[in-house]
C-alpha cells in the first residue's frame, strides 16, 4: 500500500514539476534510482489492481505476505487480463 501510494506522490510531484526525473526522487530519497523505477512500475498495474493496493488491510504483526518483488512480474505484464490473473495467483499463494 505504501508503495503505490508513493508511486502516485513521485507521478504528481513529476507532473508538477517539483522535481524532473526519477533519478532526483532517488537522491532525494536517499533510494537507488532502481528502487524508485520499481516503486514506478506499480503505475503500470490495471487501475482496478492500483486501487486493491491502495485499500489492502493493515498488517500489524509478522510480514506482509504481499511485497514489492512479488508485484514487479505482474506490473510488467502489458495485458490488464493477465494482470488480473497473476495478481488472483498471488494473492491466493
């Protein structure tokens, strides 16, 4: 949740002109420019996964099962339906 939610902050902060490129969110952030384009990536998600992301419940103990890596292979997949079906994969594992 907080990685697209941070993805849709670095995007405005872009389309506002605070800041140019990715590579000036990672200096800000004191994160490789590799971090942010991963953060980055989540905006390629189908709005409908976007928003899943953004209303998961709160995990107070333990890990949460759902991590950035794991969303990386599913961004990635250009077809909305495929990104559904993976996402449903994880989610289920």
């Amino acid at each position: 949740t907080r990685y697209m939610a941070l993805a849709i902050y670095y995007e405005d902060l872009i389309r506002q002109g605070h800041v140019h490129d990715y590579a000036e969110i990672a200096a800000l952030g004191h994160v490789t420019r590799a971090r942010v384009t991963q953060i980055m990536n989540l905006r390629l998600l189908a709005p409908d996964l976007q928003e899943r992301l953004l209303f998961l419940i709160r995990i107070v103990g333990g890990r949460d099962a759902l991590c950035l890596r794991s969303l990386q292979p599913i961004a990635l997949e250009s077809d909305w339906r495929k990104q559904r079906e993976c996402w449903n994969k994880v989610m289920r594992s």
